[in-house]
C-alpha cells in the first residue's frame, strides 16, 4: 500500500516532524480558500500516485489567487500518466537553499532495513545512486536493536550534510525510522528535506510504502488505504476486491495460473511463442471454483484480450475445483467471449479433466502446447 | 543420500490442530514422513491422528527427539513461531506460511543468523527427498528419488520442471522450494552448497525468477565454489519494470541487477545453461548427466 | 528506588494487569471509607518497604467495619521492622484457590532479563529457589528483542501452571516484562498471582524497584519516589539529600572513603582489628570540600559511633580538597565530637598533607595503621 | 609486553571536550598515551590542545587509525557512544562512565557478544600499562612497570594493592579496573586469561568484592586453565547479607554464592592465597614471584 503525499505528511505531522501547512482541496475554491488559510505563496500538488509529477505538470507554485484558480482549474481534473488527479494539496512554499535526500527501506540482500542521507536531494535519487553512489550514505539497521541514534548521525555526517543543521537532520531521520518500524513500512522517504534561508529543516515531500501483509495490525492506516483509493484504475480496483495479484499489461493474450513464478513462466512462454501478454494473473494457493470463476471474469472485461491461457499446476490447488470454476463461469455466457485455453496438472487433475466442459475450452496437455494455442487463438481473434 | 531430511527426520508440526495444519500433517504422514508431534500453545495433552501435541514446541523437542520443525502458522503468529523453534536445537525448520511481514522475518532473520538452524521459507513450498520425507505441501506424486538437485523460489514453478524431469525418468536428490519472499532462511547459495556437498547429487536446477541479487550471487557462487552442473531457469523476462507480480521478491527495480538479463546472463557466465522453457531446462538436464 | 505496594500497583493498573481494587489510608476514619468504597471483605496492608510483612502483623483481613477498625487502629502507626507505618492500602480481598509466582529480574552473571515463572507462589520464593529449584521455571530473554510471546508462554508452561489459566498469566507476565522494560525495572514480581474460584487471574502483591542510574528519564517514577519517602530512616534521608552510598550498621567505629571497594576494605579491616564497624559512607569520586565536610557531619550524627576513621586513596579525588573540607567540618567545632584518624594517600596527598590541621585529626600514614588507631579510639571511647 | 594496551595503541576519546574528557586526555597524554582523536557530534573539525575532533568514531578511526577509544560521556548517552565505538573495529573500548543504566548495559553486551572488540567497564578506572599508556583515570605516578598483573572490580582499592606493591618494589605489566557494575564488558575470566597469555606476567593480583559469581566462576578458571600464579583479594566480608554497598555489584543476595565467604574459599580451593588485608595480598604476591 501506497499511502498519498497528503496521507503521508499527515503521519508525518503527528510523529512530529517538521512539515510545511497544508491543506486537502478538491475544487477550484477549495483550492482558493486552502491558499488563504495556509498563506501564499503555495504550491498545489495533484493528489495521485506516480513519479515525477512537477515534471508532468502537477506541482504548480502560485503566489496569489488568480494564479491559484488558474492552476487549480488546469490540475484538478487533468490526466496525469494515465490517472485521474480529483484532489491537490495547497501547501506552503518553503523558501529553501538547499535539498536533502532522507529515506529508510528494506536491504532484502542484506535482510536488514538501511538508511540512507544524500545532499543531493530534489532529484531523482535512483539517477543519484546509478551516477554517484558515493553521494549517498547508507547505514543498515540491525533490526533487533532499532536505530541508534550514532546510525542516524554518522548517516547525515557521512553524506556531508552541513554541521549547523546536522543534528535536526539526524533528528528527521530517527523519526522517519520510527515510523518505518512503527506502521510497518517498507519504504519512506523525503526528497527533498528543505533547508531553508533561516536554517529550518523542513520534509517537503513524503513517500511511505506499507507492507499489505502487515496492514492487519494497522487499523489507521487501512482506514487511509479506503480513503485514498480514488484514483484507481477500473481493472485494478476489481482485482483487489477479489484479491488478486494481478498487473495489466499491453498484450491481447490473458494468463492466469496459480504461483507467481508459474505465471511469470506463462508470461515469458507467450513472449517466446510470438505472443503478447496482456496481464498478470495469480489466482493464489488453493483457490476455490469460485475465486477461478472471478479470475475468469477478470479477465474477460479486459477489451484488449482476444484469448485467453489457463495453466494450473496443483498443488494445494485441485484440479477440480478448477475444473468446476471454469465451467461455471463459461456456462453463464450465451457465447463464450474468447477462446480459452486450459492445462491442467498436479493435485486431481484428472479428476478435473473428467469435469471439465470441453466444449467450452481447448485442452492442452503440456504448458508450451498450452501457451503455442493459446497465442495462435489471439493472432486470429485479432485479425477479426 | 540426499539434503537437510531423510528417513530419519523427526518432525514436529507447528500448528498441526489448525486446518492447513492438520490436512498437511496428514499428507506428509501418508507420504512417509516422520512426524512425531506437534505443537499448540493450551492444546498440550491432545493428539492428532494419534501425534502427540506438546504446548510449547521445547517440550515437543524434549519428549519425542524432533530435530525438524515445519510451521503452519498464521502469518501474525508465524514470526513468533520461528523464534519458537529457533529457540531449541532443531536441524531444520520449514515455514510454509505465506504473508508474514518483512519486518517480522528481518527480526527472525537475525536471530537466524545466530543459531546453526537451517530455515526454509517462509512463504514456501517446503522441501522433499522423494521416497523418504516431506516437509511442507508439496505433491509428492510427482517427484521421483533420483540424483538431480532442485532449488527454487517458486512453487508451482518447482512442480512444473519437476513433473518435465519425472516424465524423462530423472529422478531428484532432494527438491527444496526456498519461497519468494524478500527476506527469507536458506537461499540459492544455502541450497547450492549443500548440494556441492552431497555425494549422490549429480547435477542441480536452479529456478529463480526476476527481483533481488540472489540468482547473481549464486551464479558467483556457481562459477567459483561448485563442482556440480548446475542447469538454470529464470521467470520474469516479460515484466515490466516497476511492477510488482505476485511476489513481493518479483519486482523489477530498473536499475542493473534484478532483471532477468542480469541473472540469465550472470548465470551463463558461471557456465550456467539456462532454458527459454521448462522443457528445455529438462534437456539441459539431460545434457549434464 | 523501590515502590511502594500502592504505587506499584497504581502503575500495574495503568498497563492494563488485573490488580484488586484498593485505596491508601492514612487514618481510621479514611480506612473504614476505604473499605466501604472497595467493599468487604478487605485486606488492610501496611505501606511499609520490609519483606514479610504479613508474618510481621502488618496485614490483616477483614469483614467488617468493627474488624477495620480494629485492625486499622492497631496497624497505623506500628512498628514494623524499625519503620513508622503511616498508611495502609486498603484492598478488596481476593478469593483464591491458588496461588503463583511471577517476576522479572536482571539476571547479571547473563547479562540478560530473566523471567520466572512457579506455581510456589504465596510464600518466600528464595526458598523456593533454594530448595526446590526446579519448581520456578526460568527463561532468559535477549534484550535486544524483547521478550517473546512464545517465551512468556515457555515460563508459565514449563512451570505447570494450569492450562485453562496458562494464557491468562503469560499475559501477565508480558506486561509485567514489557513494565520491567518501559520503566527501567531492576526487579519485578507479583507473589502471589491469585486464582480464583472463577479462574480469574489476580496480581494480589506488586513489587518494583527501578534503576536510580536511570530515573533521569521516568519523571512520572521520580514524583513517585518524592511522595513514598515518608518511612525513611532519618540518617538515610539525609544521606539521599547528601548524595551518598551510606549504609547503617551496628558498630560505633565511623567510616569515610571513596569508592565501594576501598570502603568495603576499610570496615573489613575495621572488623579484622577487633573493632565493629558504625557504617557504610562513600564519598564517591573527585568530591569536593563541602562533600567531605557534608561526609563527616552525616557520621557524627550517628550517636552510636565513638571514632572516625577517614581513608581516601585519590585518583580523581584531590588530597588538597579532602584536607579542606576536614579542617572545614572540623573547625566549625567547638569540641571535636569525637576523634577523626586520617589518612591520604594517591593524587595531591602531599598538598593535603601540608594543609590538614594536625591539631584537630591524627594522622595515620598506612591504612592498616589508621584502622587499628580508629579501632583503639573508639574502644577508649566506648569505655567512657 | 602487556595485555590490551601498549605504546603503539592509537586512542580516540569519545567525548573529548567535555570537562572530564578534557582533563583526562590531558593526564592521559601527559602520561605518554598516543591519543590521537577525539570524537564529538557537532565538533568536527575543530582540536583540543592539538588533537584534531571528528563528528563521528567512524571518522576518526579512518583518518586517524585509532584502535582503542575511551568512552568520556555523560550516563544518559554512554550506552549510544558504547554501541558507536563497537559498530567500528576497534580492539578495545574503555568506558569510564559511571551510573550508566543496566537496561542499556544488557543490550550493550548483547551487541558486545557479536564482535571480536574488547570493553572495559563501564563504570570503571580504566586500564594502564606503565611507563607505556594509560586509558581512564588511574592517577599514573603509583605505578611502575614490572612482571605482575593486576584486575580489580573497584578503582580506589586497586591503587591501594597497586601502591603496596609498588613501594616493595613489585612492578606491573598491566592493571585492569574492570569495573563494580552488573553488567561489564571484560570481566575476572576475561582479563585473567589475557594474563595468562602474557609471557611477561609472572604472577597476577585479583581483587575481587562481594556480589555476583564472578570470583567463583574465575576462581574456578584459575583452577583449570591456569598456569600463571594468582594472589587474591575480596573486598566486603563484614557487609550484612541484603544491604547494597555502594556499587551497584556490591550487594549479598543471601544465598550461597556472592558472600565473601564463598568467594574466598572458592579462591582458596584453586590454590590462589587470599590476604585479609592489602599489606597481606602484597607478601603473597612477593611469595608467588
């Protein structure tokens, strides 16, 4: 889970770190009235969740109320990388002369969380790191122990930020280790942290990623999961209903299967047979005939599939409980809308291919033969 | 002769009175597997198809010699379970549960690192020595006794190449699913090594798929430490950097390493064949016997 | 610093442990108010810090308001091991059918907590410990982590405790652990955990003594120590304004040094000479004039002690200073109260040497030779 | 030679401009010590009577190579600036401190126990070679150099058996104050069997208090590991059982082990004379060499 700038510097405002006034507004006036009461000038940030923004057009910094209604006319409302922005965020510019780069995440090679300081911040800091890795000090964590406090101060030290506002930003960084620790996070981070002309440290951005499997014991933060969901995608929106992983992607060949890696492979067989994949789909360990019947629908209102491959290898997984989910979501169309492909193996499979209504599917019997009708399927029903 | 169990292993199954618990229990029994107890906090005293159930995993260890544990555990309680078992002196402990928090495992992997235990998992398969035991929810029809090794951080993945192998009659050592998770217990080059080790290992596969260095640091490992063919497979060619699929390890992160170029190539280097397809990851099989 | 019953139950209550319902008293009139508000039966406690209290007299149990009465009449205001009771916790009695040990310590041969768990609960758990050692169940916790929960559940089953209240008291001792931490606990026990009729868990007595070294850091602990000071002995009061390491004993040879070891030496020496030492003072390191002078007023308040024996071996402590302070205490004298032996040695010994005024003080140059000339004075004195 | 600290021990003191950091370094190099850094947060950059300051352990350990530091700050950060000086690879970390909280020491040794760093105290005098270096606050002029070791849990107490000997003319190799806390880094076994490995150390003088059971447990590593000849010393005969003494260590829980007398006898039945008096553990001393 993704929390929204806004979401993030609110956790933020109550773990205490230094955040500039902001407000949430989803219409032009809202926007005006946010302005005067955080005070101009303020930047208005559109509310979604993609990278580089201010680049993108969706920070805009205005000094008075003609150029707020302006850019709040041409932000709210505009597409931005492919989402809907309905909400900006009416903030206070901070008048800074330099940047910094703070942020905590998880070192899955070292199995530790690692911290990291750059003075090199208002950038990209993926850039940073390819260019000048040595730009950015980076302590790991011994998770046992939590952060000491010498971590956070030979983090900022090392990175060479400047002395006199050193142990402030040592002091964000330990509380942005709380925080990771406290809400589960996997990611937080701020670029920039602002210093501005009078030596203040300010954290003018916020990203903070939690962990989904540990939501269950962060009662607030599902709460904001609820709120802030706005801006998503149709497709992506059903699948986390049903619960799904599942990635949309540009092909007209829908996959579903069960296991990660098995559909990846599914992927990769329909790439390497001269397919396009159109998404991902994971139906998980076990699924029942209904959850195989939800995949189904899933994908079929997908417009860009023309076929459709389903490869279950069961483990947990029985082959007919797949078997019954696949006949009862087809035999509730008059018309199958695209030809589906299944292979079925592992835990009763053979039973599952006793129950299987053939007329409704093509069997195949290995996964290439599987995956080879399958994209050969989506070659003619694209050629419709 | 094979990996980390045998024969000999005695299991005791953390949360064996839930329902995953209890089906699996029954499952490893009915394909052999030693299992001698189980373990239930205020169920000690009861028994499971005739498995004695200790409260605290200590005891469990204590009265019926286990040296093996696996966890089905839901994921808010399977970190603590983990501390459980790594606490005693067991050989082995496979979890299975999927979902635990990245925190929780970085707190378990430290404490990991302090014992001389091997974890598997979590968020794993388990692992088998066909003929002898089973740890976890593999279906263990499909695995044959043999000499081939085989790693993987998937599961159905796992069952896939091995089905591809147990139709060409290749038969396997031990087959180990390491799970997918960011952080996990023994790893490509955990399993690798001990594979090195075994005398009736003569070749090995290796299924990794894109996220993390792992594949990269066990191609190293390969290329300077093993003896042993090693024939690779890696899931993820087709995805999209940024996105994540499925597992939180599959998740390309765009910069170098992590992709499936970085790993198939890595893995060529160390004289690695790595198929387009399980099929072919078979042939490679065959190749190397 | 250790807590009273009162207040270590008041700080149990605030983590959420079941504890009785209670109220302090300090008179009749306020015990029998106590009581009607808990509702009788009740145990009427005196708020004294001495072990064995209820063997002692100091805790009765009763039905009524006459009982109260009675018994609150003869308890305020005892004498309980040489100390005043002026309060009395006033505590719904519990109605138990068994009854447990639990407590938390700093193991220091481990360097590590050390949770212990037995179902020899309700008497003196140093016998316990001595004579059925295996009767408490033990389990060390690293503090790094934290106690575990599945630790918490180990103590209290490896200890036999009843399965259907087992969860219940490892939940107590959780919290009790989770206090120990939180509040910088040296020790923490409940003897005994109640169990009632109904199987309810009850913490019936609360002990917790905190680590002076880190009271800087428990203000809400501080104000506590300041309120529960009222039973102190008068030279111990005045020896915790003062600063000192000071223990009464029995013998009428006084005793000033620095450092414990070294003061330890001195009143073994004392006692190997044939005289019995009066007290325990360390003076600590590098004091200054007025610590010494402050030093040996605490001592010549002692009516019992007949001779004075001053060791200070200097590393940061100054023998100029030391001297200073002597004459300074001394010369405030009209009458030497009773004979000082001094002896310096280590860091500016000489300079004190030059300044201290001979005529008030006799110098020893060895510490064997200032013991056995205090012994011998304070057995002349004795005599008078 | 000497145990832990010699002429080419390069030291950083931590806490340097502090009042007592200052003065000390001053008696320290005044002694002959090599202090080479300080470390202070916040005081990069600047020098106390010439020795330049680093923000951080790290720093100065890099461009200074310090191998040892001395730990000059105040209770409520000494735990962070213990953690700071193991987090680098120094051989040794002298923590002066005193009343630095046992739940803070508990989690400092854990972290002690997962390096190869030795840590001497806190709550101590320190540790001096004479005639070659000094860490800490031992008043250096009662020393002299020689063939006898020294460990003692209390500060004013050493320099008194320190002095004894000295004026009979009994040199030291080294004197270790390992501190009257709890919890200390380097313990009696610690020291002793550095002592042990000393070819200089002819014979070593252990002074030990009341509290604890670490004069049994080292009483016992004398009797087996030994070769070294020991004189030994315990402070608090005459301390009624249950009354704390001044260090926190120096308190009699009543049972068997942490008396005087179980101490000394424990001392007595490893062979190692126990004097009543410092004058007596001197003779000994004489009697061993």
């Amino acid at each position: 889970m993704k929390l929204h700038e806004y979401q993030a510097k609110q956790v933020f405002a109550d773990a205490g770190l230094p955040v500039p006034d902001s407000k949430l507004a989803a219409s032009v006036d809202e926007v005006v009235e946010a302005a005067e009461n955080v005070g101009y000038p303020v930047a208005i940030k559109a509310q979604v969740q993609v990278g580089g923004r201010g680049k993108a057009g969706g920070i805009e910094l205005v000094d008075d109320e003609e150029e707020a209604r302006e850019a709040a006319d041409r932000i709210l409302g505009m597409d931005l990388k492919g989402l809907h922005v309905d909400r900006v965020l009416v903030e206070a510019a901070v008048d800074f002369v330099n940047e910094l780069y703070v942020g905590v995440t998880m070192d899955r090679n070292e199995g530790k969380p690692v911290a990291m300081v750059s003075t090199k911040g208002g950038v990209d800091i993926e850039s940073v790191a390819e260019e000048t890795p040595e730009a950015i000090s980076r302590v790991h964590v011994d998770p046992s122990f939590g952060m000491h406090p010498f971590q956070a101060r030979k983090a900022v030290y090392d990175a060479g930020v400047e002395r006199d506002v050193a142990m402030d930003v040592a002091s964000v960084l330990t509380t942005l280790y709380q925080l990771w620790d406290d809400k589960d996070s996997t990611d937080i981070e701020v670029n920039p942290v602002m210093i501005t002309s009078d030596r203040e440290v300010v954290c003018a951005d916020a990203v903070m990623n939690i962990d989904d499997d540990a939501l269950f014991r962060h009662a607030d933060l599902q709460e904001m999961e609820e709120e802030g969901d706005s801006s998503q995608d149709d497709l992506e929106a059903k699948a986390d209903e049903y619960g799904f992983d599942y990635v949309r992607l540009s092909g007209n060949t829908g996959i579903i299967g069960n296991g990660a890696g098995l559909v990846m492979t599914t992927l990769d067989l329909v790439d390497y047979y001269g397919g396009e994949p159109a998404n991902f789909l994971d139906i998980g360990g076990g699924a029942k005939a209904s959850r195989v019947a939800n995949a189904l629908d899933m994908v079929f209102s997908d417009e860009n599939v023309d076929s459709v491959v389903f490869n279950i290898f069961g483990g947990i997984t029985r082959g007919d409980e797949v078997a019954k989910g696949i006949n009862e979501a087809l035999e509730s169309f008059e018309e199958i809308p695209k030809p589906v492909v299944v292979r079925l193996a592992g835990t009763n499979a053979e039973e599952g291919m006793e129950i299987l209504n053939t007329d409704l599917v093509t069997v195949e019997k290995t996964l290439e033969d599987a995956v080879q009708r399958a994209v050969e399927y989506a070659d003619t029903e694209a050629d419709k | 002769m094979s990996i980390l169990v045998d024969d000999d292993t005695r299991v005791v199954v953390q949360g064996i009175t839930g329902g995953e618990g209890k089906f699996h229990t029954q499952q490893m029994v009915d394909y052999g597997t030693n299992v001698v107890a189980g373990a239930v906090p205020g169920k000690g005293g009861q028994d499971v198809d005739g498995i004695p159930v200790y409260d605290t995993v200590s005891q469990a260890v204590e009265e019926e010699e286990a040296d093996a544990s696996v966890v089905f555990v839901p994921p808010a309680f399977a970190a603590d379970a983990m501390f459980e078992a790594l606490d005693t002196d067991l050989d082995l402990v496979v979890a299975i549960t999927e979902g635990v928090p990245q925190q929780d495992m970085a707190r378990v992997y430290k404490r990991l690192s302090e014992t001389d235990t091997h974890l598997v998992g979590p968020n794993c398969p388990g692992l088998i020595t066909p003929g002898e035991a089973k740890l976890g929810i593999l279906p263990g029809n499909i695995f044959s006794s043999g000499n081939v090794g085989l790693v993987s951080r998937s599961g159905t993945l796992t069952y896939q190449v091995v089905d591809s192998l147990t139709q060409r009659g290749i038969g396997q050592t031990t087959a180990v699913g390491i799970g997918g998770d960011p952080i996990i217990g023994t790893d490509f080059i955990g399993a690798l090594d001990l594979f090195e080790q075994d005398p009736d290992t003569d070749a090995v596969v290796m299924c990794g798929e894109i996220g993390g260095e792992d594949e990269e640091e066990a191609a190293a490992f390969i290329g300077e430490q093993m003896d042993t063919p090693v024939a690779g497979f890696i899931a993820g060619r087709t995805a999209p950097p940024g996105k994540r699929m499925g597992h939180a390890g599959a998740i390309v992160s765009g910069s170098g390493t992590g992709t499936a170029e970085s790993k198939i190539s890595a893995l060529q280097d160390a004289g690695v064949p790595v198929g387009d397809t399980p099929e072919e990851v078979a042939d490679n099989v065959e190749d190397l016997l």
